[in-house]
C-alpha cells in the first residue's frame, strides 16, 4: 500500500546528473557552456528507431573547443541496411561501441546541465529521450536551442516559414561539408553555424541569452 510513495531508485549516473541543476548560476552569452549535438538513427521513427551514433563538441565564449569533445557509437540491436549509406555505420565493423545505458551515462556525464544545441533540435532530443525512457528515466533537463530556429531571427533569412536544412545553411554561411552525415561531423558543422548565426545577430542587435531562447511561433516535439 502507498508504494507509488516511494521514490525510484535512479542509477547513479541520472543522480549526478541531477545534481548539476541543483545550482542556479547566472550565465551570459560569454560564460555559458553551449554543447552542440547530433545523432545518426537507423530511422526517423522516434519509436522504432534507435540511435547509432552521437557526436557533440562544446562551445564557450563563441569559441568551439574541438578538446572538449564526445563521440559515442552504439550497439545495434535492429539495424537498417538501407541507411548505411548515408551514415557509413555498419552493424559489427571494428568500431567500439556502448550499450545504450553505458551510452546515456557517458553522454549525461559529458553534458552535465550546459545548453543544448542540435539542428533540428527536437528529432534529436527526442530520440536521446525515448533512449532514457527505455531505461525508465526522466526526460533531459538541459534547455535547448535549435540553429534552424535561430537563423530565422538573422536578417538572412528569407522565409520564416521555410524548414532550412543543415546544407542549406552551409551554404549560405560558405561552410565545408566534412564528414557531413556523421553525428560527430554534422555536430562540428553545426557548431559553426551556431557561431555563425550568433555573429550575424549580435552584428545588427543587442542579443543576451535569454533573446536566444525567446521564439514568439514555438512548435514542434519540444
């Protein structure tokens, strides 16, 4: 009787994780720690499909700091043949890869509670989502910014209602497509964007990083 009294017993690398918001420290856009993301699926079913890679980098005081860096392949329990070309990841290959919770943990250890930025960012965050659901875990805490969300606040974009691709946005910016299709590739791609965009809005405005986050049409999973 009562038992849904009780308080679940998180693992604990969710614990620590945890304990990372406990503080509420005062960040401008110079002192933030920003950690852009992106994983490689089998998918774009949220539900069916599951997460091969995640590649994030972080950026503080508008420089990325490729040191400050992650990279985790999981291990494939359903794999999709049909996308391997565009991500290149096989199923077994000489790649190290993680358990999905081992994965969470590394990739929870590594964010702690700084900014998340992903292009896109609700597919993203999403997937890494149901993965901590399937480990019956809270959802992320972290916030969250999304670069194709943030490019319609520049005076370059041109359509505030067009849905701009990461290559669109390349292109406009004259960034190179390396290792595009990879998370850890399409993260360091989309960390310059990020860098990008936030030169473009702090040459025409006074922007802080509450602006960043202020978006009067929010839609979408988040």
């Amino acid at each position: 009787m009562f038992t849904w009294f009780k308080q679940k017993n998180y693992p604990d690398f969710w614990k620590q994780y945890q304990e990372h918001f406990k503080n509420k420290e005062e960040h401008d856009l110079n002192t933030a720690r920003f950690v852009v993301f992106d994983t490689e699926t089998t998918g774009l079913d949220i539900k069916k499909d599951r997460i091969l890679s995640i590649g994030a980098i972080a950026v503080t005081g508008n420089t990325m700091d490729v040191a400050d860096s992650l990279e985790i392949y999981l291990k494939q329990d359903l794999f999709n043949s049909k996308t391997v070309a565009i991500h290149g990841i096989l199923k077994e290959g000489n790649i190290i890869k993680s358990e999905e919770k081992e994965a969470l943990a590394q990739f929870l250890d590594y964010i702690k509670n700084a900014i998340l930025v992903a292009h896109h960012a609700a597919f993203d965050v999403t997937m890494i989502n149901e993965c901590l659901a399937r480990q019956n875990l809270p959802k992320l805490k972290n916030k969250v910014l999304d670069t194709g969300t943030l490019f319609k606040k520049t005076t370059l974009c041109t359509s505030k209602d067009k849905l701009y691709a990461l290559d669109e946005l390349c292109t406009l910016f004259d960034i190179k497509k390396h290792d595009r299709h990879t998370a850890s590739g399409d993260a360091f791609i989309t960390g310059i964007v990020f860098l990008k965009i936030l030169a473009q809005l702090s040459a025409t405005r006074k922007t802080t990083l509450k602006s960043l986050f202020y978006n009067p049409n929010r839609r979408g999973l988040l």
